[in-house]
C-alpha cells in the first residue's frame, strides 16, 4: 500500500519536473519579450546594416531591436499587418504598393561595378552585353572588342547580397553562366581580376572606390561615381529604404532618425553602402 | 521547509521583476527625451542634403543637374528618385523628400490627403515639354485634331478608319492616376467634364511604349522628351508638330509644367540648388522648352 502511494508521488513528481518547461515556455509565450522590442523585417541585403543600426540603436535606447529577413515584399507586407515595426526594402515601391500610408525613408544607395583586369582594352559596355557576358550567351571578349579569348566570369556565391542584387538588377532573373568562378570574398574576386587579363567580375562598392589597378567598365556610357549613383543614372544601383506603414511608433521614429543620423550614416559606409546624407 | 523556500524563491523573483521595471521606465523616459535633445543637432547636420523624388518624365534632366551640382559643391549630396509626380507630392507630406519634381497636378486621391493636412507648397516653375499622341510607325495615321483626340481617348471613336486610318479597333494606353503627364493630358485633351475610356489598358511609361511599340493599333500619349532614340511615331495636333519654334510661338498648346515643389521654407541647401536651376542658361535638350515670357 505504502509502495503504491511512493510509486504514485514519484510519478506525479516526476510529471510536475517535466511539466516545469512548458509551463515556464507558455509564461513566456503569454508575455513576449519582445513586447517592447523593435522589429524590423525585409530584405536579406539590409539584414547585416540593420543589425548594425540595431545594436547602435539599444545602446542608446535600451529597446532591444529584432531583425528578420525574409524578402522586401515579405517585410511591406508585414508592415502593413503590423505585425513589424519597419520594413527594410531594397527597391522601390511599385504602383499599387505606394499608397499615402506608406512612409518610405531612403537611407543608402547600393551600387554594383563591374570590373575588370587593367590589361584589358575594354573600358564600356552596353548594359544588354553585361548581361549577355554574365549569362554566358556572349564568351569571348572579341566580341566587345577585346582580344580573341574566352571570358572567366568570377562571382561571389549566389547566395551572397552582391550576386543577388546582379542577378535582381542586372540579369532580371536570368541565370549565370555556367562556367563562372565563384570566390567567397571581395579580395579573393579582385586578386582574380588581377591575375587574368581575361577575368569579369561584379563587385559591390561603397562610393565608387575600388584598387587602382582594378578598371571599373562604364555602363552605357555612364561611369560608376557617388555622383552617379546618388542621382540614380547609373544603372546597376538601388535604394535602401526603412518603410513604415500608417501611424508608427515612436521607437521606429527614432530608429530611422539614428540611421539618417551622422552617425548611422558611417554605418551604412561601414556595412559597403554609399551613404545619403 | 523545502515549499516555503520555493515560495520566498519566487517572491525574491518578482521583487526583482518590479525593479527591472522600473529600471526600464526610467530607461524609457531618457529614451522620449533623448530625440528632443538632439533634435537641434540632426536639422543642423543634415542641411547639406537635398533629396528629390517624383516625375519619371522629369528624372533624367534633374540626375544631370544633381550631378552638375554636387560636382560644383563637392561637399553636397542630392539624391534623386522616380516614382512618379504623386509619389513626389505624398514624399513632401510625410518629410520623406525636400523637393518633388512634378509633371502634372496630382492624383485626386493625393490632391484631397494635401488639402487635408493644410500643408503650403511653393512651386518653382522650371521648364515645359512638348506632350503628343503616339503610334506604331506601321500606321498610316500622321495627325489628329485636337477634337479627334478627346474622341480617341474618351472612347467615343474607336476605330481608326474614322480618323483615317485602317479598318482596326483603336487600343488605347493609358498612365496611372499618379502620373502627371497623364494628369495634364487628361485636363488639356479631354476636360473636366470627361472620363478617359474604361476600354484603355493602364501601364506605366515604359511599358506604354513597349505595348504600343508591338501594336500596330495602339496609340498613348507622352512627352517627347521621353521617347529619345525609341521606335513611336509622334503625331502632329491640328497639323501643327511639337518643336522648339511651335511650341515657343504659342501655335503648339498641348505643354507640360517641369515644376520643382517643396514645403514652405525650405533649408538653406535646398534654396541653394533651387537657386542653382533657376539659373541654368545652357540648354537641356532640344525637347525641353522655356517657360512663356511673363505678361
């Protein structure tokens, strides 16, 4: 009989340590500690410089910031739910997306150039023929008006922020080619610039400064300069823009001053984008 | 024993609950007053900068200027964006741009959200350009009357022989409501009175002049700034073509405003390139006109 009451509150024992999680995880759930925190949600290629903005951000305020990718549309639409705080959007807002409610705040510029060795006689190229070179249609540089010799197309891995926005801006969606090279960083891309005369490569830029034995190729005949990215004519760039939808917060407010601030904007330097302010 | 230990554990937990909150409160108080502080300080460190948004149709010829600024004021950043003359509009009334660049009135919607907040503009006419009907180079249609164009684009005629043309259906291409070429056509050719035809396909400018580019029965309206170097056939008004000498003698009507707009004073950077624009003497292109003399 005594056994059977042991056995019984050993058991109930043993039910209310396993029980102890969950119910220490729905007292959470109840109460999200993200409840006063900033979420801020969108595209992949502002996720590192707004985890940047965020750490400045909850130094500064205490308010814990959250960020999640997921995609520009994904985050307009979570901003417009509510459900976030501020939208990262690497574009523009397209026809029916620009309501009046949707306050779009551009804080960088993007910009890609296209590079290649100083050996090589080109020096422009018409935006159809960078695509044609980065899709492999065109493969030999006589083509462009080069030596007889094949292209060695070098990349960064597709899934890295540069070779997505080449293939959003520039390929419209179109694959690479497929013998491209592909190199995990940027120094490792320009050392293979170096080493080939016959090397192209898409490498993202802050203000246009790159290695000065490194040619950047006009596009269209339109140089890649701070000038020409922040008026927007030169073609392979892109806005950067904290969104927020209807009546925000006050802490989103705030979030978006201190990345126009002075001292946000050497963080949009800092994360490889050209600044606007 | 072991119970009121557990007991006085949690208490102590929630003692510290409330002091955490509290250490947050104050927290949060520094965290309101901060940004009035600094308030001050960020006007003053971003004087430097002039954002622009607004009118495609006006975007190249601002990106040249911004860029002939900056490079005169090197310590300068201007920045400039599309997304239409309303999208310019809406960009002043939430503090997102300092200038629009505008083409036309604003849509409705917009026009109603400005009067709404009590927001005071200041325009700053710059230039104008020409606006024309255009078509397939295939068709054989060269003119229309001015009457004939409000027919078309009203959907009260709506197959070319009645024009002169083939035995075809007239499709018509059309602008959002936020585009201010599409504004000032609509209130030069068809008037307040009149709608454009529920028949017309609405498609943004570029895709207007590939859709009409692969239409032999298509035809939409532009500026003729915008078809630089592409395949439309721009048609003449009353027999009369857009150009320099029609549209400055007046005899060409059909003219759009190029205006800059901001909120009531501006910062002292964006009087500067206003100031910078408004006295250009070379020429834009040979499709962007001086302003009529002031009578």
């Amino acid at each position: 009989m005594k056994r059977r009451y042991l056995a019984g509150g050993l058991a109930a024992g043993a039910a209310a340590i396993a029980a102890y999680p969950v119910w220490q995880w729905m007292q959470t759930r109840r109460a999200p500690p993200r409840h006063n925190a900033l979420l801020i949600g969108g595209a992949s290629a502002m996720h590192a410089l707004n985890v940047e903005l965020g750490r400045e951000f909850e130094k500064r305020y205490g308010v814990k910031v959250i960020v999640e990718r997921g995609g520009s549309l994904q985050g307009l639409l979570a901003a417009k739910r509510h459900s976030i705080d501020i939208a990262a959007m690497a574009r523009d807002l397209e026809g029916a997306e620009a309501e009046p409610q949707a306050h779009n705040h551009l804080i960088a510029r993007d910009a890609i150039a296209v590079v290649v060795n100083a050996g090589n006689p080109v020096r422009q190229l018409r935006h159809e023929l960078v695509r044609d070179v980065l899709t492999g249609k065109i493969d030999n540089w006589r083509t462009l008006g080069g030596a007889d010799s094949p292209i060695d197309v070098v990349m960064r891995p597709r899934d890295y922020p540069t070779t997505r926005f080449v293939s959003e801006v520039v390929l419209a969606g179109a694959d690479l080619a497929l013998q491209a090279r592909f190199k995990k960083t940027k120094d490792e891309v320009l050392a293979a610039i170096r080493q080939n005369p016959h090397a192209i490569a898409c490498v993202a830029t802050d203000d246009g400064g790159l290695p000065a034995d490194i040619v950047t190729l006009e596009i269209d005949n339109i140089p890649i300069t701070r000038e020409t990215v922040l008026s927007g004519r030169y073609p392979y760039k892109r806005s950067l823009y904290l969104m927020t939808y209807g009546v925000a917060r006050r802490q989103a407010l705030d979030f978006i001053a201190l990345a126009e601030s002075p001292e946000g904007q050497a963080i949009v330097h800092r994360a490889g984008f050209i600044p606007v302010r | 024993m072991k119970l009121f230990a557990f007991h006085s554990g949690w208490q102590k937990a929630r003692v510290m609950l409330i002091s955490r909150r509290r250490i947050f409160g104050a927290a949060l108080l520094c965290a309101a007053l901060l940004p009035a502080l600094t308030a001050g300080a960020a006007t003053s460190d971003t004087h430097r900068t002039v954002h622009i948004r607004g009118s495609t149709t006006f975007e190249s010829i601002v990106q040249s200027l911004a860029e002939q600024y900056m490079r005169n004021n090197p310590s300068t950043t201007v920045v400039v964006s599309g997304g239409g003359t309303s999208r310019g509009y809406l960009t002043l009334l939430d503090n997102t741009a300092d200038v629009a660049m505008v083409s036309g009135s604003p849509s409705e919607e917009t026009g109603d959200e400005i009067a709404r907040s009590g927001l005071k503009l200041v325009n700053v006419p710059f230039r104008r350009v020409a606006m024309a009907a255009a078509v397939h180079f295939s068709n054989p249609v060269n003119d229309l009357s001015a009457i004939q164009l409000r027919e078309i684009f009203t959907g009260r005629i709506t197959n070319w022989n009645a024009v002169g043309g083939r035995n075809a259906p007239i499709n018509v291409y059309i602008g959002p409501p936020g585009d201010g070429i599409t504004n000032t056509w609509y209130e030069k050719v068809l008037g307040d009175a009149d709608t454009f035809t529920p028949r017309a396909r609405n498609a943004e400018l570029e895709q207007r002049i590939a859709g009409v580019g692969a239409d032999p029965f298509g035809i939409t309206y532009l500026a003729t700034e915008s078809l630089k170097d592409r395949a439309l056939k721009v048609l003449s008004v009353d027999k009369v073509t857009a150009g320099a000498d029609s549209v400055l003698s007046g005899r060409y009507t059909l003219t759009a405003p190029l205006m800059f707009v901001t909120r009531e004073k501006p910062s002292p950077e964006v009087q500067k390139f206003l100031h910078f624009v408004n006295n250009l003497s070379a020429p834009i292109s040979n499709s962007v006109f001086a302003l009529p003399a002031a009578r």
